[in-house]
C-alpha cells in the first residue's frame, strides 16, 4: 500500500470516531492513526479538519500522535487465492493474523489480504494481439483458483487501452506484471493477477438483465413456496432463536450457485465459530470437492470493533461483484443485516446526529436500499450474463417486523422468508410462516419448474397455499369451540395441511436423507400428499368418516417418505404414489360394495 506525505495530528477522540487536522485529506480517504498503526477511513470534512471512524479500538490512543494519510479509500484487493479465505471485516486473512498476534487479534497489523508468495499458473486469453486495444473488463487470461472455479483474469473495469505486452503462460506471483497496457492519456499501466476496488463503489456492468431461473436451495418451503431467483435479494427475518443461521448456513451448504460469501456480520462469536470449523470439512454436493473450494468467509463477531462490523458488509459484496463479473452466479449472505444497522446507529449517534426512529439515522433507508441494489444479473463488461444473489438475515428485536429496519427490508426486497417463533417452540424447522412469508418471483420460477419438472408445479404450489389458509381459519374456530363444530370435510381439510406440514413443510438440516431436496423430490412429495388429500375428499364426499383415512397405514408412509428416500430415488417415491392410489381404488371399491349390499 503506498502512502502519500500528508501528516496531520489527532484533535480529539470520542470512542471509535476521531476529529483530526490534516489538510489536503479527501473525504473517504483511509488513515493511519496513532503510535499503534490503527486503520480509519475520513467520514466528514471541514475545512483542513476531518472526522475519521477507526476499524480498531482507539483505547490507549491520545490527542496530539500522528495521522498519515493514506491516498485511497477503503478498498479490497480482487485476485486469486480468495475462495477458501476467512477475512475479518476490512479483508485481513484471519489465518494470517492468528500467526502475527494469537488467538486475539492485535491492533495495527497490516496483513496484505491474498498471499504475494504463492505463485498461480496463468494462461493468457490466445486470441489477444499486441497492439490491440482491451476494453474495460476484457477476458485477459485464465487461472484455476480451485479444483472447481476457473478464475478469469480481467482488464480493471475503469481502464481501456492498447495492449502492448502480455505474459506467455506460465507460474507468476501477485506482484508479478503479466500485462502493460498504453492508456488514452499516454501512461503505461501494469496489469497484474489482482486488482483493487473501492468497497462503497458498485462495480460498473454493461446492462442489468431480468432473473430466469431460481436459485435452488434445496430446501422445500424456499424453493417450492417462495421462490427466489439468481440474482434477486431477499431477506430472513426472525427473532431470537427462530433460527436464521441455520436457514442461511443450509443455503450456502446447498444452493447452486457458482461461488457463495458468508458474511457473519456482528453476530454471536460461537455461531461463527461453528461455520469456521464446519465449512472447511463439508463435501460441495455438486462437485464432491470441499465446500471451501467455492466459498469465502468474512467474520466480524459482535465484539470485533462495531466500524469494521459495518465495513464488513461493503467488503462481502465488492467480492460477490468481482467474482460476478467474470460471469459466475454468487450467493452472498449476510448475518445479520440488523447488527450491520446498530453500528450505523451507534456512529451516527457519536456524530450527534439527528435520531429518527428507534435511534437510527435518517438515511438508514437509503443505505439498506443501495446496499441491496448492487444484487442482479447483469450484462457484464466482459464474460457474458453473472449475477450476485443477496440473502440478508434481520433480527428484529422482540420479534417485531414492525421495527425500522426490518419494516425498510421488506419494501426493498423481492423475496421475504419470514421466521416465526411459535413454529420454532413448536420444534418445525425451518420455523419459515408460509403466511406472513412472500415471493415476487413466482410467475418466473413457474416457467423453469414447467420446463425442468412438471406443468403442474403452480397449481400444486397454490392449492397447498389454500389448504394452509383454511387450517389457520379453521384452527381459530377449534380453538374457540372445539372441533365437534366442524363437518368432516373441514376436519379433513386440517388433517391434509398437517400432512403437508410434516410432510413436506419441515425439513431437518441434520437428517443425512432430507437435509437436501431436489426440485424433482420437493414436487413428488407435494404432488403425493395433495393427491392423497384429493382422493380422500372423494371418499369422505361418499361418506367414509375422516378416522377411517386417518387410521390408513399409508398416513404414515407418507409422513417417513422424505425421509425414507433420498433424491436420487425419486422413482421409489413414483412408486409409492401409486401404491397409494392403488389403496385408494380398493377402498372406493370395497365402500360401493359395501353400501350396494347394505340397500
């Protein structure tokens, strides 16, 4: 990193904000603070005068030591040897911390984020010429970062020129140049392996483009349900225990997406513990390579400093970014959305800013809305359509959505999965309410489950819907005067959504069979229990009692199929649905012979 010559002096301190003197400093400029080396970034200018927020606990530093300024805003280095990282909140590699300082981390260290020692093997795009010109972003050449990502070298998204050197194949470092490229103004600029990237910046593409298919979890209340599609933005709110962590570490463990950044954004430091130490040691379904091979990790516990907490999420999705536009779908989680919020209440209320709701600064809306903007699919510069996908968790306190932030999520988003804490008390996981949750992207999904599973997909979807809305209507009236109140159809109405409930509904992130569904195994099991619920209408319509069908053994079955098979058996569970409406067929027969020899 290159420092300019400005020096300034601390003026005064107010925990981790600091107004300094140091003129000919810009606004969003980073700092060096103190005897300690600590990093900061200048939030306010006035005049020769700058209010700076540190990334490290300023305890111990005094007015009067010195501020270097360091000529660039807070950006990220962008290259190989990312994926199978763990960063902290301003991208220092944790691995390499822990060697420099131990199990906590010292202030000051200066760490670069990718490894300048290990070499890559590059090998240079053939059809480049020398003295052609490059455009911004522009395929350069090709290193294999993992077993399964190819990462594309690219021209930096701002620059353009003639080419006038490039590398041979062969082993280089970082540091190393491959490339020189002629700019318009007449300079000479090296390309290198990585490049860097201002972290509040979006990255430039050439057009935005509209989601096609979904992003396949394989978890059945998302993707069945509430669809949401590569390159939306969604949300998980829930209260305390409801288990967002656990929705958001299965859908980086199982989406398909190309690379997938989990964001761990000032939560519980033992549930971060458990992604570090988990993460690493589970297999990639789609690959059968280490899960780690496609993912990265930025962890910034809640008792890190509450500045790099809010640098943190900047930091997750300039990364999402780059890796989509060398043409990958990414899947960035962030947890949680809300911690992110209380570190922008907390300095905005050291700067004595005016409070609005619940504390948080006025332009909480906004930056959660510019946040979430840099998801889609995009058109990019250089390597055809990418996408960044963006799942952020909210933790309302209390549990209440009516809160400032979780109220402003949900009118920015596409896709909400609300979590209920009743449905977690009541042991259902994933606690997901399929009636305050919603999806905008149905119509979409309906067109590739028409295409890759069943035309029928919809209609099924939305008749499980129904039959959910008339088990909350038709519970309320249990409740009030018990269930002698309801006509057999009714009580098989709730007989067929608890069917769907344990059948299809819950869904075990440690159960080996069903942790992961397949879209072909979440229709089966759908389609068969809503058939047993339409063939057992029929019959209760020909006035066979609901405990006759209740008392059926394939009741049963149907409950354990999800477990009983995985999905690649999904021709077993074939099987089984129609040994149901073969049972079905016996039972009609056998009750018109029955009602045939009682006239």
């Amino acid at each position: 990193m290159n420092m300019t010559s400005k020096q300034g002096t601390i003026r005064e301190i107010n925990g981790p904000i600091l107004t300094i003197h140091l003129p000919g400093i810009r606004n969003g400029e980073q700092v060096k603070i103190g005897e300690l080396g600590l990093f900061g970034e200048v939030i306010a200018l006035k005049g020769e005068t700058a209010l700076v927020q540190s990334y490290e606990s300023t305890e111990g530093v005094r007015p009067g030591e010195q501020v270097i300024g360091l000529g660039l805003s807070l950006s990220v280095e962008l290259g190989p040897g990312l994926l199978g990282s763990i960063f902290d909140g301003v991208q220092r590699p944790l691995d390499k911390v822990f060697l420099e300082s131990g199990d906590h981390i010292g202030r000051g260290i200066q760490l670069p984020s990718l490894d300048r020692e290990r070499e890559w093997h590059f090998v240079p795009e053939p059809d480049l010429e020398i003295g052609g010109t490059l455009s911004p972003g522009q395929l350069i050449g090709r290193v294999q970062e993992s077993a399964i990502i190819e990462h594309r070298i690219l021209v930096p998204p701002t620059l353009s020129g003639e080419l006038l050197e490039l590398a041979p194949e062969g082993d280089y470092r970082l540091d190393d140049p491959i490339g020189r490229l002629k700019l318009a103004d007449g300079k000479n600029h090296k390309l290198m392996l990585y490049q860097r990237w201002p972290v509040r910046t979006p990255r430039p593409y050439l057009r935005r483009d509209h989601g096609l298919s979904p992003l396949i979890t394989g978890q059945r209340i998302l993707d069945t349900f509430f669809p949401l599609l590569k390159g939306g933005k969604s949300a998980v709110p829930g209260p305390f225990g409801a288990g967002k962590t656990v929705v958001q570490q299965q859908i980086a463990r199982w989406s398909n997406a190309d690379i997938v950044i989990y964001v761990g954004c000032g939560e519980r430091g033992n549930e971060l513990v458990d992604v570090l130490e988990t993460f690493p040691q589970l297999q990639d379904p789609y690959s059968g390579h280490k899960l780690m091979e496609r993912t990265l990790l930025v962890a910034n516990t809640s008792n890190m400093p509450v500045v790099a907490r809010e640098a943190s999420i900047y930091v997750g999705i300039t990364m999402a970014e780059y890796y989509r536009d060398q043409g990958y779908d990414v899947v960035m989680l962030a947890d949680s959305t809300s911690r992110w919020a209380e570190a922008l209440r907390e300095v905005s209320g050291r700067l004595g800013q005016m409070p609005v709701e619940d504390g948080y600064p006025a332009y909480l809306a906004s930056r959660l809305a510019a946040f979430y903007e840099r998801a889609g699919r995009v058109e990019t510069q250089g390597c055809g359509k990418g996408s960044v996908t963006l799942i952020g968790a909210v933790s309302p306190p209390g549990g209440d959505f009516s809160e400032p932030v979780t109220a402003h999520t949900k009118e920015i988003i596409q896709t909400f999965w609300a979590l209920s804490k009743e449905l977690a008390d009541a042991r259902h996981y994933p606690a997901i309410d399929w009636v305050g949750s919603f999806s905008e992207h149905v119509a979409t999904a309906a067109e590739w489950w028409h295409k890759e599973i069943s035309p029928d997909w919809q209609h099924r979807r939305k008749q499980a819907l129904g039959l959910l809305a008339r088990d909350a209507e038709l519970s309320r009236i249990v409740n009030l005067v018990g269930p002698e109140a309801l006509s057999s159809a009714q009580r098989w109405d709730l007989e067929g959504a608890a069917l769907i409930k344990e059948a299809v509904l819950q869904q075990s992130a440690l159960d080996p069979v069903d942790t992961f569904a397949s879209p072909e195994k979440q229709f089966l099991l759908l389609d068969m229990v809503l058939m047993i619920y339409d063939r057992g209408m029929e019959l209760i319509e020909l006035g066979i009692s609901v405990q006759e069908l209740t008392d059926l053994p394939l009741m049963a079955k149907a409950r354990r199929a999800k477990q009983n098979f995985s999905s690649e058996q999904c021709d077993q569970i074939r099987a089984l649905i129609e040994e149901f409406k073969q049972a079905f067929g016996k039972i009609r027969l056998e009750y018109a012979k029955f009602k045939e020899h009682a006239q």
